[in-house]
C-alpha cells in the first residue's frame, strides 16, 4: 500500500518545487522591470520604457506596482511627444503643407502604438484625418481652378478656409479665384456691342417693332432675346440716318419704354423698362467703401439722395460702406465718393503774444515831521508839574526825497499749433486760482469745495481754409490778472480780475503776417504830502512836502501767421458736370447721340431693306487690305456745298512712315496748298498719325460726284458737290410726284441715288 503510493507523491512534491522556482523567478522580474524602465526614461527613451512596462504587465497583470509605472511612463512619453511636434512645427513656417501634415500622422502612429486610448492620441488622429479630408478638398479645387469652374473651386476653398483660417496653399488659391471673378464681374458690368460703333441708318414708317429689331439683327450681326411681357405687335416709325448701332438701340428702346442687358458683346435681352421688371432682370453688383476722410452716415445720406440707392449698409467702426446695386449705379456712386472722401484742409499757425509793460515813478520834496509832542523826555508817567517840560520832535525832523524809478518788461509767447478746418484750437498761458466756497446745509453741517479760475493768456483760433489759398480765422483774446483778493463769509476767498477782451474774424493769405495791437492798460496817478497850505505853494511847495508821481501802461500785442499744409484737392469727376442718369434710372446711360459717326447712305439692291453700311468711311486705324495689313485711307465728308472749303485726313496705320500723294479732280475740287493747282501734292503721314490737307470745291459746280486718293491705295473718300440753291435731283424728295418712303417701297427703302 505504501509501495504504491510513493511514486504519486514524489510528482507532486516536484510540481510544488516548480510552482515555487516560477514564483520566485517573478518576484525578481517585476523589480528588474521597474529598473529597466527607469534607466530607460532617464536617457529619454520613453517610448522603450512604456514598451518595457508592457511586456513585464503581460507577464505579471496583477502586480499593481508595474501597471502604476506604467500609467506613469505613458504620460511622460506622450508629453514628450507632444512636445517634440510643438518644436517642429514652430521651426516649420508651413504648418499645413503635406510635409507638416506626414510629420503629424507619423507622431500619431507613435502616440499610438504607447498610448492608444490616451486624449491627445484620439485628438491628433482626428487632426490627421481631418487634415487628409482637407488635402482631398484642396486637390479638386486645384482641379476645379484648373478646369475653368471657379464657383465650384470657390466653394470648395471656402468650406476649407472655414475650418481652416490658416491654410496658406488654399488662402492663395482662393485669392486667384477671387481675382478672376472681380475681372469676370467687371467684365460683364461693362461689356459693349461688338459692332456697336458700326453706322447703320433707318428708315421705318408705321413698322412692327420686332421688324425693326429683326432688320437692326441682321445688318449689326446681333441676337435679340424678348421678354415675354413685350409687345411685338407695337408699330413705330423711325428715321435714322448715320447713326452707330449702339445708339440706335438705345432711341429705339427708349421711345418705346424699353429696357436692356447685354448678355453678351452680340445678344442683347430686351424687357419693358417698368420698375418691378428691372429689379426682376437686372443684375446687381456689390461694391465696399472704406472711407478714410468722411463720415459715412454723411456717404449714406448722400447715396440715398443722389443715386436713389436703396442698399446701402454702414459700419461706423471700420468707416465702411456696402452698396448693392445695378452697375451703372454703383459706377455713379465711385464718381460720388470720390468728389466726397477728400482729406480735409490743416494750417499751421504760427503765434507771438507779447504783453509790453513799463512803470514810472517820480518822488520829489522833503518829508518833514508829522506831529511834535511836549513833555518830559523819556517820562513813562503822568508828570504833576510843569517843571522840565520840552517840545519834543522825530529824528530825523526833515528827511529829502529825490527819486527816479523807471521799469519796462516783456511778456513773450510764441506757441506754433496745428489745426483742422473748422475745429477751435485754445492755448492758455497762465495759472489755475483755486476759490473755496462754503456751503452750510440744515442737519449737515458746513462743506467745502474749491474751484479753479482761469488766470492769464487765454487764445481761441478756429481756421477756415479757402480754396483760394486764403484762411480765415476766428479769433478770441483775452488777458486777465488778479488785482485784488476779497475775502468772503467763514474765511473764503475770491479774486477781484482784471481782464482785457478782443474778438474778430480774420482773413489772411497764405504765409502772411496779422498783428493786433491796442489792448492798453495806462494808469497814471499824483499825490502830494506835506505841511497844510505850504506844500501847495508853486515852486517852493517842493520845500515843505513831497511829491509822487506814478504812471503804469501795458499793451498786449497779438501776431499771428496761417501756413497751410494742405488744402483741398478737388477730384477730377468735380470739375465739371457729372452725368447721372434719368429720375427713374440713375446713372443710366445719356440719351444723347455721340458726334461723328461717318455718314450712310440707305442701299438697295441686295442690302436689307431699311439700313445700310457705310463703304467708304475707314477708321483712323485703316482697313486690312488683301494681305490683311491695315491700309492707308482717306476720310472726310461726304457732301460739300459748291465754293465751300472744307479738311479730307490721310491716315497711316502702319508703324512706318508714309510718302505719298493726294490726288483730287481738277474740275471739281482745288488744293488749298502750294503747288496744288495740278490736283497732286506729296504729303508725308507720321506712323501710327494723320495728315490734314485743306480742299475747296470749286464754285461753278453744280452737281458732282468724285474720288479723292492717294497714289499708294487704300482707301478712297467719295463725296458729292453740290449747289445748294438747287435741289437734288437724285433726292427722291425732290420730286413731289415721286413715292415717299413707306408708300411705294418696301419699309425702310430709300431709292437708290
């Protein structure tokens, strides 16, 4: 039985050993840990630390000791993370390029891997990520801006920079962006007819007017978009002759109440001209104001007045204005600012205050005694007897008194000051008098309080620059001195003062020098004493008494000099008339047609009924010939009356020099130049310029047509002569049996000359 069971026991016991062995062996690992940790964080590897705490809590999970430390080496290595990112980034200047942005997502994967479930650990990878979905936003709007859609690259850019402020790369972008849309605003605010300067002429009686449009169309290669609310069965009759496009369209629309937009330089929007209508069509811009010299309730009032402007929008801290309005408007209210924020008018003043003062005094006489006495001398005591009684007098009994005084003084103040136009500036020269005033109240008691008064120089100067380079001035002076002290009830104290007042208004030159003078203070007084009767003797007065006389005069004397620092500027859209618009559509458009517009004449034939093109009327610039060069050309008028003198211009459009020669008909037309009788005369035209020759068509023609040109091409200016004492016979007018436009010819027709 014992045999049996002895092998059993001898593996237990060996198991017991073994439990013992492990247990000792880990009693010594968590120590030896602990240690290896310590060296570790003092060398600054904190992440080897937190590593080596980890491994020694996976073996032993319940001592308490390891998982403490643990917690602890964790916050160190975090902290020093932390703090290692925080100096990169101060030494990176571009905290969110992809760099700065690799460098973060590496810490957080070392944040990570030591404390995965720490704060700093869950916030750094939302930074990441949130910074990954910003590079995302960043390279479609790239794209975007790449591919021509700003407005998807602007708000795009603007999502980013709402959560990012800071983002160099996207700021930048979105500038380009914001650069690109203003040019795109201010493109399409003033945007022109392509072919608005082209002449057309009309001629339309009793006409549709979606006719007239349509016919308008096809000569100026123009698209015409109707509103719905317009009228096209309304008849207009319209005659228009050498007159550009763009001021067609706008008689057109204006005689028939009328409004439009450009939609393009050749599609053109049309829509009645009601007040509901062009808020519903016209587009509207936004323009910010920051004023610099001017107040911008004063900018409100007169955007509000002027420009009839409804959206007008204040900050009074910034000194801004916001206006949203049509272009036209807003380009009127530019022109109004700019005539009203003009720095305001300074001057320099440049005063001398000077308070001349001189005394006299003159004493001349002999003081003599002034009373004698009789008694003993020396006796303190009433005396019984008249034994050893003398007269007793002073001593001195005479004393002479021959004195001359003579003082003057000079109070000089020379402040310089510098004011705005229209503000008061003071200088006071003086002192501050205190005066203490009582005040006894029932059931309170006696209080005391002090006031000061003013004593001295005080100057009041409020300047008015004029335009004229003059200043105008507002002067207050005064001078005031205590001559007295009175005292009041309980020991107060008050002064009795003696001042001197001027105000005027002055206006001075630039640099000129005013003086105001004539505040005078002169006290002159007598006085005699002496013996009764004998000091008031003539001349031997002088022996029995003396006399004093005194004389105190001071002047106060005023210079004052304006220089002018600087005046007002006038803008240049003040110096002369500023065209506004209508009532109802302010900043509108003259209505006015623009001179010089090369006369048409109606053809027929192919041309479209009712307009025609001039073919003979070159810009200065020239025509582009069969090369495709510009060409030299000629240009003048049209139509010249018989005997009349008048100016045809060469023009040269190429960058070089041009000799040529002008060639005209004899027997129709003579050169008012030397060595024009031929018809010829050599003429040399300035690159790029014009030369003027001076033609007079001679007085014995009665109806002709000729060509004037120059011998090396280009084009050539054909007018007509005529008598003006006889009718045309080419004018369908003319001939009363002849059709009028409209009756016997299709609209707009004129028979062909």
């Amino acid at each position: 039985m014992t045999m049996s069971f002895h092998p059993l026991f001898r593996r237990l016991s060996l198991s017991l050993r073994l439990l013992a062995v492990c247990a000792a062996l880990a009693a010594c690992a968590g120590p030896a840990a602990l240690q290896e940790a310590e060296l570790l964080a003092r060398g600054g590897e904190h992440e080897a630390a937190v590593q080596r705490l980890q491994q020694a809590v996976a073996q032993d999970p319940d001592d308490r000791r390891l998982r403490l430390s643990l917690i602890q080496a964790r916050e160190r290595a975090v902290t020093q993370l932390i703090a290692q990112s925080s100096a990169q980034g101060s030494a990176n200047r571009d905290t969110t390029g992809p760099a700065a942005t690799q460098a973060l997502q590496a810490l957080a994967s070392r944040l990570e891997a030591v404390a995965p479930q720490h704060p700093r650990t869950l916030a750094l990878k939302a930074e990441v990520a949130r910074r990954q979905r910003h590079a995302q936003l960043m390279r479609d709007a790239q794209a975007a801006f790449d591919a021509r859609r700003y407005e998807r690259a602007e708000s795009m850019l603007r999502e980013l920079m709402a959560e990012d402020p800071a983002h160099r790369t996207a700021r930048d972008l979105l500038n380009q962006v914001e650069t690109l849309r203003a040019e795109q605003t201010r493109t399409q605010t003033t945007l022109t007819l392509g072919t608005g300067l082209k002449p057309v002429t009309l001629e339309f009686r009793e006409t549709p007017l979606k006719t007239v449009f349509e016919a308008l169309a096809r000569a100026a290669n123009l698209n015409f978009v109707f509103d719905k609310d317009v009228r096209g069965d309304a008849k207009t009759t319209i005659f228009l002759r050498n007159i550009s496009v763009e001021e067609a369209l706008r008689v057109i629309l204006s005689t028939q109440q009328l409004g439009h937009r450009l939609l393009n330089e050749n599609t053109v929007q049309v829509f009645p001209a009601t007040q509901q209508k062009q808020r519903d069509v016209l587009e509207t811009v936004t323009k910010t104001f920051y004023l610099v010299n001017t107040d911008p309730k004063q900018a409100q009032s007169l955007v509000r007045t002027v420009a009839k402007s409804r959206d007008v929008f204040i900050d009074e801290r910034l000194n801004m204005m916001v206006v949203r309005d049509t272009p036209e408007v807003v380009r009127l209210i530019e022109r109004l600012i700019q005539s009203l924020d003009v720095a305001e008018p300074e001057v320099v003043l440049e005063l001398e205050v000077m308070e001349v003062s001189s005394k006299r005094l003159d004493e001349i006489g002999i003081d003599l005694a002034a009373s004698a006495s009789y008694g003993l001398p020396g006796a303190a005591t009433t005396v019984s007897s008249a034994s050893g009684l003398s007269w007793l007098v002073p001593n001195p009994v005479a004393v002479a008194n021959l004195r001359s005084t003579r003082g003057a003084s000079n109070l000089l103040a020379n402040p310089t000051i510098r004011a705005r136009n229209r503000e008061k500036a003071k200088v006071l020269l003086g002192e501050k008098r205190p005066v203490f005033t009582t005040t006894s109240t029932a059931n309170v008691g006696v209080s005391a309080s002090v006031t000061y008064l003013d004593v001295g120089l005080k100057l009041e100067v409020e300047p008015q620059v004029q335009l004229d380079n003059d200043v105008t001035i507002k002067v207050a002076l005064e001078v005031s001195s205590v001559t007295s002290e009175v005292k009041g009830p309980q020991g107060s104290i008050a002064y009795q003062i003696g001042t001197r007042q001027a105000s005027t208004t002055l206006r001075i030159r630039d640099g000129e020098t005013q003086i105001l003078a004539g505040l005078i203070n002169d006290n002159e007084s007598r006085s005699t004493s002496g013996l009764p009767g004998l000091s008031e003797l003539p001349i031997a007065g002088r022996l029995f008494g003396t006399t004093t006389d005194t004389r105190d005069k001071t002047e106060v004397i005023l210079l004052i000099t304006p220089r002018i620092v600087r005046n007002v500027v006038q803008p240049a859209v003040a110096a002369g008339f500023l065209p506004s618009g209508t009532e109802a559509q302010p900043g509108a458009v003259p209505l006015s047609l623009r001179p010089g517009v090369s006369a048409v004449r109606p053809v027929t034939g192919g041309a479209l009924p009712g307009i025609g093109a001039s073919p003979r009327a070159p810009s200065p610039e020239g025509r582009p010939g069969a090369s495709g060069a510009p060409q030299p050309g000629v240009t003048g008028p049209e139509e010249v009356m018989s005997g009349a003198a008048f100016q045809v211009l060469v023009h040269n459009p190429s960058a070089q020099a041009l000799s040529t020669t002008l060639q005209v008909d004899t027997s129709v037309l003579s050169i008012e130049a030397p060595g024009g009788d031929s018809g010829r005369i050599s003429l040399t035209v300035p690159p790029r310029g014009s030369a003027a020759v001076m033609l007079k068509a001679r007085a014995d023609t009665r109806f002709a047509d000729t060509v004037v040109s120059v011998d090396t091409g280009g084009e050539s200016l054909r007018l007509r002569v005529r008598d003006p004492a006889q009718p045309d016979p080419a004018d369908p007018a003319a001939d009363p049996n002849s059709p009028q436009p409209g009756e016997g010819d299709a609209p707009g027709v004129s028979p062909e000359r």
